[in-house]
C-alpha cells in the first residue's frame, strides 16, 4: 500500500489552523498528528513547512461541455486545470449536448469521467417540461442532485410551466439547484436594447437587461415554491445585494432546507470591468455592480450565502468575440477560483479557514458527499498544499483551459497552489500532471 506523510503543515480544517503532519495510507488519511515519523522505508515523505494544506475544492456547478460541445471543452481538459487550481472534486451541470436529462444518458457522462477525468466526479440531472417522469426513476445515489434552469441560458433547458415545476420540487428528495432569471423580464428588456442598438448592444448594458429585478423574482418565486412543497432548494450564483435578503443564518446548514451560493466572477468583477474585458465576462447572471459586489461579499461572510462555487463554463475565444447578441455567456473559471479567494485573503476580505468552509466543508455537507471536504482520519486524502507567498501572473501559456483563455489574464496572484493529491496520491505537483488518473466517482450518504 502506497504510504505519503506530509511534515510541518499549516492545516486549515473546521475553522482551525494548526501545525501538523499527516499520514496518508493508500486513499485515505490514517493519521493527523504531531511529530509523526516513517515506520518503513517505503513512505514517501514531503516537508510542507511554511505551506498550508487544505481539504481538495468541491466545485458543485461546472460545465465541462462533454458531450456534444467539445470544441469548447472536455472532461479531460477542463478537469486536468481543475487539479492545477486545487479543485479535486466537481459537480457537472446538464446542459451538454445531448441533455443529461434521461438515466442513460447519465450514466454515458459517467463512462466518460472515469476513462478521461483527473479529478472526481459527479453530475446533476437535468429537469425539463417533460422528464417528470425519467426524474422519478432516478436513484438519490445515482447523481449529486437535479438541475433546474428557470431562466434559459446554454442549453435551452427552461422549465417555465408552473404546474411541472411544482410536481418536481414535490416529488424528489434531491436537493434541487436552480438558475434564477425571470425569462419575460429579459424578453422584454432585450427586445427594447435590440430595437435601440440592434445587435451590437453595448456590453455594458447586459447588466440592465439580464436585471436586478429578473433575479430577485425569479429566485423568490423558486424559494416560495421551496416553502410551499417542503423542497430541499440551492439557488445557484447569486448576483444581486437584493436576492441575499431572501436567505437566512440562523440555521445550521446541515438542516438548513433553502441555501445559497456565490461564484467567483460575482465576488470579482464588478460592471465597471466592462469597458476593460467586455465579453469576456459576460455572464448570466450578469456581473452587476460594486455596490452588488460589497452586499454578496456582506452575506457570504455572515452565513447567508453558503457556497462558493466557479460556474466554469467555457466558449472559445471566436464565439466570446461577436457582437452582443451572439456572444455567449459564460467563462472558464476552475484553474484560477482558488487562487483568487487567496488573493481576496491577502486583500483582508476573508480568511483562510472561511475560504476552506465555503469551498471545500459546505458543498460536501449539502450534497452529502461522503468523507470528502474535509481533513480527517477514515476520509479521502483529497489535499491541496498551497504556498502562500509565491507570486506567478495568469497567461495565455499557463492557462490550461482548452479553449485557451481566462478572464484573469494579467492578473497577479501571491498564492500557488504547488501540491494537488487526489485520492491519497500526487496528482498534480509544481505544475507538472501525473501520467496516472486517479479519479473516482463520487459517493453520497443518502
């Protein structure tokens, strides 16, 4: 049996820092300790003094195109930059080409990330108008939980009948994910952009058009929905100051029925990037304003956002280049998410131990993911070693999306991710990819 003991770390577990070693035993952690020492020859040992070790990322809402749009990405690219970024584990949406809307189509996603994925995986179920059924013969262990666009975005997987819609949060146990954009809302103010500008509107304007008030009721609509059924309901990217008063943190988030989450762009960017990066950072929900930035900052370190998340989703370079209209929404993301919330602790907007709960503790506890996200004897050795004080600059060269892009091209991050295990062993290790895959299926205590 493979052995690995990490000396001297920094580890960052359950709101704590402290200085330890731990001892890696196949594809587990057999022991967290002090001054612990090789009992054979065969134990690799690796001196991790002055770095931090944290538990391995769950990224719950990625899109990694596969199948159907590969020209964008694929499992094995965008999972291979997930590593690299101390992201060990992701949730992948539905909205590939075909749907992932049927049992068989799922279980097809899977064969795929267990030939071609370097980090674990799992997959939501889509639900549309017409699959109630397909949704009823799903297995609460068979997916990380069920997806729901209520606004259209990639994919044009929106469920817009109130009475399917009532039917699903009735009739599933899953915790039910939804994208929250009120469809007429935005009908309507893109028709008015379209007959002022055409179709190249100013991408300043997609904040106004894809608005404030298409979120807020879309989201407490699908909350009131959530009261009314007894539903377990997670409202995916938050973008607006407004929406963060419809979540509460009183609860503990183990019981908590009605949750939320924030992604990396949201927390980043602000509209006055526009000018700056342009399509680039189109996104739906749109990024809005500074003011949007600072009140979902205020939630997510009050306990009212619980989650937080990437929304990796890539297009290449030509599409993100056309007019407004025909650009498509969305960016990769799952290379860079931690290194950025880094950044923000080096800024002083959030601490080490609050970026371990929102990104690694808290997915792992609202899709019941089993003995991962965490840094404890009997769990996974899912670790990422993270050098705090080794600057490096985004590029086209080291970025390693397959569409060849990111939206932090340029930017300056203190913090490297230098050590990425998966499973007990080394996957990723100063910038090198082991030749191995040592991904797994995701597993749920449900």
């Amino acid at each position: 049996m493979k052995k690995t003991l990490i000396k001297n770390a920094n580890i960052v577990n359950e709101g704590a820092i402290f200085n330890g070693d731990i001892l890696i035993e196949g594809e587990y952690i057999k022991k967290i300790g002090e001054s612990l020492t090789p009992k054979s020859a065969d134990v690799l040992v690796l001196d991790a003094e002055g770095k931090y070790l944290l538990p391995g990322v769950i990224d719950d809402q990625v899109h990694f195109r596969e199948p159907g749009l590969t020209q964008k990405a694929t499992i094995e690219t965008e999972s291979k930059a997930a590593i690299a970024g101390g992201i060990t584990s992701f949730i992948e949406m539905p909205n590939t080409n075909p749907q992932t809307t049927t049992i068989e189509k799922l279980e097809e996603k899977f064969a795929i990330a267990a030939k071609t994925s370097s980090a674990n995986y799992s997959f939501m179920f889509g639900g549309t108008n017409d699959n109630l059924n397909e949704i009823l013969k799903l297995d609460a262990n068979q997916a990380a939980g069920l997806k729901l666009f209520l606004g259209s975005s990639t994919g044009n997987m929106l469920v817009d009948d109130p009475e399917v819609l009532k039917n699903i949060f009735k009739n599933t146990n899953l915790r039910i994910s939804v994208h929250c954009e009120d469809e007429t809302t935005i009908k309507n103010n893109l028709q008015a952009h379209i007959e002022k500008y055409g179709d190249d509107i100013p991408i300043s304007q997609h904040p106004i058009i894809r608005s404030e008030e298409a979120c807020y009721l879309s989201s407490s609509k699908a909350i009131e929905l959530a009261k009314e059924t007894g539903a377990r309901l997670h409202v995916f990217h938050l973008s607006t100051g407004k929406e963060t008063s419809l979540f509460e943190n009183k609860t503990p988030l183990k019981d908590k029925k009605i949750t939320a989450e924030v992604c990396i762009h949201h927390l980043w960017f602000s509209s006055e990037d526009y000018e700056k990066k342009g399509t680039l950072i189109k996104w739906n929900p749109a990024v809005k304003t500074a003011e949007d930035r600072e009140q979902l900052w205020e939630a997510l370190l009050d306990d009212r956002i619980d989650v937080i998340a990437t929304d990796h989703a890539p297009h290449t370079l030509e599409e993100k280049k056309n007019v407004y209209t025909k650009a498509p929404s969305g960016g990769p993301l799952v290379q860079h998410a931690l290194p950025a919330m880094l950044e923000m602790h080096h800024r002083g907007k959030i601490s080490i131990e609050k970026i371990v709960e929102k990104m690694c503790h808290n997915p792992a506890i609202l899709f019941d993911v089993e003995r991962r996200g965490y840094i404890k004897e009997g769990y996974f050795a899912d670790l990422v070693l993270v050098d705090l004080n080794n600057p490096w600059t985004v590029t086209k060269e080291n970025t390693l999306y397959k569409c060849g892009w990111s939206p932090f091209e340029g930017t300056t991050f203190k913090s490297r991710i230098t050590h990425t295990f998966v499973n007990g062993n080394v996957a990723y290790q100063n910038a090198k990819f082991s030749n191995v895959k040592y991904a797994k299926r995701l597993t749920f205590n449900r």
